[in-house]
C-alpha cells in the first residue's frame, strides 16, 4: 500500500481522534481499517509481532463506542450495556493494556476492569459496570463459570465484542480454557433468550503471529473471507534475522541454563554487530547472574571493553552508579552491562531503563516479563534457553510459544536500525519446534480433547449444556471440532473418516463423558441418557476449578475422615502431579521423616509402623514437604523444594476448602472440620498447635516470633499481655517497635464465645438445644471482613446438623438460636466448632453431653426469649461471591425464602419439615444453609 493510500486518523470521528498519537495508520492498519471500523464482520489477522496489530483492537472498540454518538456528534455513554472482552495470554500484557486503555478511553467515562490473579479485589456489581474487561484465559474461565447462581448471564448478555490476543496460545496446554470461552459464547449467543442482546450478535477479532492454518481458525470464529487477513514478513518494520542454536543437556534443568551463560558473550560478539542487546533470562536470579558473567568477562578487556564506545559513556555510567542503590547493578554497568527485574526498586528500574535506551548500557540481561511490559527495543535479543520455572507447577516448562514470539518482538529499533537480530539458545532436541515456530511453519492445534471432561461439566453446571445434544453442539463450537475435521490421526480418529463417522465420534465422547461424571455423581441423567443436571459434587469440582481425578479422590475420602487422610488426599492430587521426585532430594527428605528431633505431625511409615527410611514416591514426597512447611520453621531451604512447597500449598488450600464444601454436603462432621483446618493451614503454612502462630500477624516473621517464643509469647492472648519493651529488648530492635507489634493484634478478628445450653423444658418428646454467639472483643482497626464457620454436629454418629458462614465482625451479639432435638436413650455428644476462615489458633471448640439420641433431622428457629435484642426490622444477606452486603425489605422476605428453595444451590438442609409443630409465629425468621452461594440471613 503506497503512501497516498494510508487511512488518516482523521478519517475517524472527531471524538476518536484524540485516542492516537500519530496522524496515518500504517499500511497493516490501513488495509484492516475499512472492515475494523466500518463493519461489524468477524475478523482473523495473522501478521508478525511488532507490525503494529494493537491498534486494530482499538478500531474494533472505537466500532462499538460509535454507537454511542448521537446525532449532534456527542460521545454520550451508558456503563456497562456494551462490554467488550480483552483475552490476553499474560497478566503482564493485560496489565499494560488497562494502563494504556484506561488513559485512553478513561477521559470518555469508559470502565476498563482487570481480571486476573493479581486482581481479586472486585465484585459483580464491578463486572457488571465495567466497559472493557481485560482479562487471562484461566481467569475468565473461572469467572464465567457462575452464569446462573451469580447473575453473570446478565454480564454475559452484554457482551458485543470479544479481543482474542496471540490466539495461537490454542496450541499450548493452556489454550483449553481459551477454547472453552470461546466456544461458550458461541453457544449462549445461540440461545433464543438471548435474541435481543448484544451477545446475540458478538463480535470476534482475533489476532496472531504467523501460522499456517488461519483458514482453522477463521472457520471456529465464523470469520468470513473479508475478515481474513494474513500479512507476512513485509509488514515488519525491520527486516528480522533469526538463529537458533541446539546445546547438549546437563544433568538438570537449573544446570542447562546456567551453563549457557558461559555462550553469550561469543553470541554477542558475532551477531549483535556493537548495537543494542537484550538477554531474556527465566528468573529474577537468572538475570542477575548472566549480567555478573558478562561484567567478569569484559574486565579483562580494560580500555578494550567491546561494550564502552566513548568516554563520554563511561562518564554517564559512573555518574550513573552513584545514583543506583543496588550494590551490585553499580559495578555491572560501569562496564556496560545492566539487568533489569521485578526485585529492583522503581528508581533503579528507572535509571537502568533510561540508561539503555540512550545506548550508555549496552547489554541489559531481563526477565521474560519485560517483553510484556516496557517498550524496551534492541537491535539483538537472546533468549537464554527455551524453558522457565513454573512455580505453580514447580517444575521446568517450555515457555508459552506468545512469550517466544512477544521476547523475538523485542529485536530492532525503528527507526534507530533496519535489521533486527534473534538468538535462541535452546536443547538441541527442540531446535526444530523454533524454527517453525519463527518462521511460521507451526500449525496450530486444540488443546480440549485432554480435560474436556472438566469443561464440559462446566458448561453443565452453568445449564448451558441441559441434554446430550446440547454437549454434542457445544463439542462443535469448539476449535476441535474443527481440527478433527482437518487431521483427525492427531485426536485418534482414523485418517479419511467421513463426515457422518466424524459426527458418530463426537457423539460417543460425549455420551462417554456424560456417563462418567454420572458414575462419580457430578450430573444427573434421565433414564433416556438424554437430559443433564448439575449435582452438588460436580458444581464444587467447577467452583474450585478441580481436575475431574482430584475430585474422585475426594469423594473417595473414608467417612471418619482424619486431618491426615485429607492432607493425603492433596498428595495425590492431579493439581500438583507434575511435582518430581529428583535423585538428589531423596536425603534430605529421608532426614525429614526421621524426625529426631519430633517436629512433624505425621511421618510416612512402612509396613511394621515405623518411619519409612526410604522416601521412593512423589507423593511420598509432597507428603514430607507439606508436614515439614506446616511446623512453621521448615528445615528445607534449597530454592527448588521450597518452590515446590508453595505449589503445594495454594494447590493445597484450594483442594482442602473444596474438600470441605463436599463434607458439608454430605453432612460429614469430621470430614469438614479437619478439611476447614487444613485449608488455613495451607494458607497460613502453619498447623494449628505450631509453636510461631504469631506469624500470622503483619509484621512479625520468622526471627521475630522465635524471638517472641524465647521470652514465652506464643499465642495471641500472651503477646496481649507482653510488655512492648521486653519485646524491643529479646529482638534486638528499636523502641516503638514493641508497640507496632502488638498494634498488629489490631488485624485479628474480634473474639466469640460460643455456649452450647439444655433447656429443662420438653415439648412433643423433643428437647431444646440453645446455641449463643457472643462477641467479646470489638474488631481491629482493620476494615478487613472476617468469616467463620458454624459446625455443630454429633460425634457418635459423625453428623452435622447445623451449619452457617457467618460474618464475625458484624452479627448482632448476643446472636441466639433453638434446635429440638427428639429425646431419646443413651449417652450423645454435640460438637459445636466455630472455625474462622483465615487465622489458625483462635477456633472455639465446645462439648456438650447428652443423655440422649439425637436426629439429624433438626428445627431451627429464633429464640426471641434467650435474644437480647428486639424483633428484626431489616434482614441482610452475605454472598461470598461479592461479600457486600445487600438490603432486603422484610416484606420480600417471603419471596428469598421461595427463590432459595427453588435454586440449585448446595447443600440446602431441609430445616423446615417441623417448624409449626412448636406453634411458631408466622413472621419467624428461618435459617437455612446453603454453601454454594454462602448466603446467611441474620438482623443488624
């Protein structure tokens, strides 16, 4: 496209104008102008990273604002009717786009929220008001996952335009959930309810380096053949070189990549031409290290440093140096070299920055993240080794191929030079993946068909899927569909299968799955096998995003299931089955399960009882691992264990809280409460009896609460009673430190007091069991919630027959409830645990001992005499999706109470069957359990 063609920015309303810096779109943009801002078609571009494909994301959204301009040409906007979603497949790159975007469309009123991992600090009220959604594929999918029970169908039907970025992240084992998304907006917009909403009518604009298969991906987004675009290397603004280079293996991964430091320096000197170089290293360390080897190296050069050009350069960088407060970054860039993570501070990060854009740095070795973020070009980037540390996953994993091709990005400066120079240094067995991969040749393929069990389910439980043929038209809104279709040998389907034998086989995958999840009780199915409903099993598998083989274990959990039989149950999780057992951690863990010094909780033993003196499974192993952190001082400090240890537990807490949920369900009273305590323990890395609970508190960390525990502070009630100077005396630090400690107290939840009373009177055979809770203590400063858990149950017959969340900072106190219970022979014991959600230490735990049998089949109601406070007048209730609290007048009361019953919610206990027995007012307050939703009614 010659010059004279180029789209002018003025070629948009003069509203829009102001959202570029420039005054011409390039010739990509150009070319992609027309169908982007004036049509509404489906689009598909495939064109090399750094050619300028952010834009057309921006067309596509100005397309969709366009509707907003009245007659007058004024932007008039209304929050939240036309949401458009951004996928993005790091949180990096949607984090710098909620920077960009927010002060590009912020000034309109436009609401970009971002969903991601780091961002669990909005609501759907949130949801339902934000303009732009920015979000990563794992994140969305779980927060979509709740179109009925959370209002989330209204959020969806909003929907008009969907932004798939590096949409060939299809072909990594994270690209299933990317697919799940897609294809469950497809299906929903199907749906006739939907007819007179934007989603009826979403929009698709995907966007991807280089690949072969396009047509693959055009035909899943319903892409016609004007919105399909493919440009090729033309359309970079510098001309790309690329090698790659294959090295033997070391002994292990953490070897293989520190050994390539010992290449860099010869890989610059011959191809980096004396320009600009980025090394993209895996870790913070990694960087660090790389940048150390390189300053090593070029001392011995002296005046002949290949990477100091003039002396006006080595002025700026040793003027530079005095700026700097990282000790060693100072000696680094006096010889040229810099690096560049998250573990610098923002004046650091800033100085280095701008020293290696003005060329004074001229090696600048980085984490991957900076290839997300900071528009930091060089003429030659080198990517020191394939492969990452996955701390979730706590091993070594190639990295996603948008991450590859996002660092590639990095190469050339326009328009500082016209060539442009990628070196990756990978194992010599996977030289051949990059080189199709850079040059385009790679095809991509589906990822579903491995954990289709799990998506589908999800689609079941939001009722998206209601019957076979529903599983069956979801199957083929999917891109496996597709690709079945196209290289059926790749799926396990025999090559040149026809269309009807293709058909047959979905069928049977679905029929296949269906039966399986009914087996395990996840949905139920008619006897036709032909509608599908959500049981409370495999909603919680969704809830907690479960892989389908956890949750079996789960259900297969013994009945009087101990704190042990549920930690065993995360050893043998599928969340965490990538955790290896390496030939060198078998020692130390052995010295683990010893225990001389009797530490651990629980030991692995062998077949007489004994300490295991061999540690021979990985199971094995995350169980020490899990014992050894949970003591609160764990002996394991090798940087790979204790990485594995923080997988296992978020995994863990994950996995437990579910557990619990199931327990619940199943009105399992041992089984919930050791799952609730396993959980926080997870969370807080401490078992309940550990000597340094103290830990918890902001503030206070490993030294400090052993220091605490030497003067005899081991609990929150003695730190209370501690004298603040004594404190500043046994740490060794500074008056007000003292008093800043015990102000942490001030982050607890306030204290309850929980009695469990007989009342002598007796009515239709049927005793009375008063439960009080009582506030002793006012919250902290902290405007933080606190939650617990109410689980009253009989031991014997290891039943729970009452159970509430409850929020502790804001019950009206004294807060009284009646259970009768059928009077009956024999010795029982009621168990009342009031479990906080957070903290470990603080649980109240109550007996009571009854002379009696007691039924699972309970009456709760209000206890106007033993309350000390008047008749309700306003009713609350807590959703643990948003956790705001909603009014509700006490004249739809009536309607809750029949909304509740009829949702699909769970567990819901039957509490009501002999409420008028007792000649209760009609206006009593009843109280039901629902866990799924976490909902409890109470007066303020």
């Amino acid at each position: 496209m010659d010059s004279y063609s180029l789209k002018s920015v003025f070629d948009l309303p003069q509203p829009f104008q102001s959202c570029f810096s420039f005054r011409y779109f390039n010739s990509l943009q150009s070319e992609c102008f027309p169908t982007c801002y004036h049509s509404d078609v489906n689009m598909v571009i495939s064109a090399p990273t750094g050619s300028g494909k952010t834009v057309l994301f921006e067309l596509c959204i100005l397309r969709l604002l366009s509707r907003s301009i009245s007659s007058e040409g004024r932007f008039i906007h209304v929050k939240g009717s036309l949401k458009t979603i951004y996928i993005a497949p790091s949180k990096a790159l949607v984090q710098e786009k909620v920077r960009d975007w927010n002060q590009k469309f912020g000034p309109w009123g436009i609401c970009c929220l971002e969903l991601t991992g780091d961002n669990e600090s909005y609501t759907p009220r949130n949801i339902n008001e934000a303009d732009i959604i920015l979000t990563t594929p794992e994140k969305f999918d779980a927060v979509s996952r709740y179109g009925i029970e959370s209002g989330g169908l209204s959020f969806f039907s909003d929907i008009a335009l969907l932004l798939i970025d590096e949409v060939h992240l299809l072909n990594d084992p994270r690209g299933a959930a990317l697919e799940a998304i897609v294809s469950r907006i497809k299906i929903i917009s199907c749906n006739p309810k939907m007819k007179l909403n934007p989603l009826a009518q979403v929009r698709f604009l995907a966007l991807s380096a280089t690949i072969p298969n396009i047509e693959d991906l055009a035909k899943w987004l319903l892409v016609p053949d004007q919105g399909i675009k493919r440009f090729g290397e033309e359309m970079r603004p510098v001309k790309l070189t690329t090698k790659v280079f294959g090295y033997a293996p070391a002994k292990n991964d953490f070897l293989f990549e520190k050994r390539l430091q010992n290449y860099i320096f010869d890989i610059l000197m011959q191809y980096s031409k004396g320009k600009s170089a980025l090394i993209f290293c895996s870790t913070r360390k990694g960087a660090q290290e790389a940048a150390q080897r390189l300053a090593q190296i070029v001392m011995n050069f002296g005046q002949s440093n290949p990477f100091i050009k003039s002396r006006e350069q080595q002025d700026q960088l040793r003027e530079a140096s005095m700026s700097l407060s990282d000790k060693q970054m100072q000696s680094y860039i006096l010889y040229g070299v810099g690096y560049h993570n998250g573990g610098l501070c923002h004046k650091d990060r800033s100085i280095v920055e701008g020293l290696f854009l003005k060329g004074d740095i001229q090696v600048l070795c980085t984490t991957n993240t900076l290839a997300h973020g900071i528009n930091l070009p060089a003429h030659t980037v080198v990517i020191k080794s394939t492969q990452h540390f996955n701390k979730e996953k706590s091993l070594y994993m190639e990295y996603d191929r948008s991450t590859i091709l996002q660092m590639s990005g990095r190469a050339g400066r326009p328009p500082f030079d016209d060539t442009g120079m990628v070196i990756i240094m990978t194992r010599r067995e996977t030289v051949h993946l990059y080189e199709n991969l850079l040059s385009g040749c790679e095809v991509v393929e589906s990822q579903l068909l491995s954990c289709v069990t799990e998506h589908l389910l999800a689609e079941i439980v939001q009722l998206t899927v209601s019957d076979i043929t529903k599983a069956i038209e979801w199957m083929k809104c999917s891109y496996l569909y597709v690709r079945m279709k196209r290289n059926p040998e790749n799926y396990g389907i025999k090559k040149g299968i026809s269309a009807d034998r293709l058909e047959k086989h979905v069928q049977e995958i679905c029929v296949q799955k269906v039966n399986e999840l009914s087996q395990y009780q996840m949905v139920w199915v008619d006897e036709d096998g032909f509608l599908l409903r959500p049981l409370d099993p495999g909603r919680l598998m969704t809830k907690y995003y479960l892989r389908f083989d956890t949750m079996k274990q789960i259900m297969r959990t013994p009945e009087s299931c101990s704190l042990e039989d549920a930690l065993r149950v995360v050893c043998f999780a599928e969340e965490i089955a990538w955790i290896q057992l390496r030939r060198n951690e078998k020692k130390i863990l052995n010295d683990i399960n010893a225990d001389k010094d009797g530490r651990l909780r629980f030991h692995i033993l062998g077949d007489k009882g004994k300490k295991k003196k061999r540690i021979q499974t990985r199971e094995e192993k995350i169980f020490i691992l899990a014992n050894d952190c949970l003591t609160g001082d764990p002996s394991v400090h090798e940087l790979s264990l204790i990485q594995d240890i923080n997988s296992i537990c978020s995994n863990g807490c994950r996995i437990a809280k579910c557990m619990k949920e199931y327990f619940v369900y199943k009105k399992n009273f041992k089984g919930a409460v050791n799952s609730a305590l396993l959980a926080k323990s997870f969370n807080q890395k401490l078992w309940d009896d550990s000597p340094y609970l103290l830990k918890q508190l902001p503030g206070i960390g490993m030294i400090t609460a052993k220091a605490l525990h030497s003067m005899g502070v081991k609990s929150f009630e003695a730190l209370a009673e501690a004298d603040p100077r004594k404190i500043e005396l046994v740490t060794g630090r500074k008056y007000p430190f003292g008093n800043h400690i015990k102000d942490s107290l001030l982050s607890l939840p306030p204290k309850v007091d929980v009695k469990l009373t007989e009342m002598e009177s007796h009515t239709h055979g049927k005793s009375k069991l008063v439960v009080t809770l009582t506030r002793i203590s006012q919250s902290g400063q902290s405007a933080k919630r606190h939650y617990a858990d109410m689980i009253i149950g009989l031991e014997e017959d290891n039943t729970i027959f009452f159970h509430e969340k409850i929020r502790v900072d804001q019950f009206s106190s004294p807060y009284s409830t009646t259970i009768l219970v059928p009077i009956s022979q024999g010795k029982q014991t009621i168990k009342a645990n009031f479990i906080f959600e957070e903290y470990i230490g603080i649980d109240v735990h109550q007996k009571l001992f009854f002379m009696k049998e007691i039924s699972s089949d309970v009456i709760l109601k209000r206890n106007r005499k033993q309350a000390s406070f008047p008749p309700p007048e306003e009713i609350f209730v807590i959703e643990d999706d948003d956790r705001n609290l909603t009014h509700i007048p006490q004249e739809e009361t009536s309607t809750l109470s029949k909304d509740k019953e009829e949702s699909n919610s769970i567990p819901t206990f039957d509490l009501l069957n002999e409420m008028f027995e007792e000649g209760s007012t009609p206006n009593m307050i009843l109280l039901t359990s629902k866990i799924f939703k976490n909902i409890l009614i109470f007066t303020i």
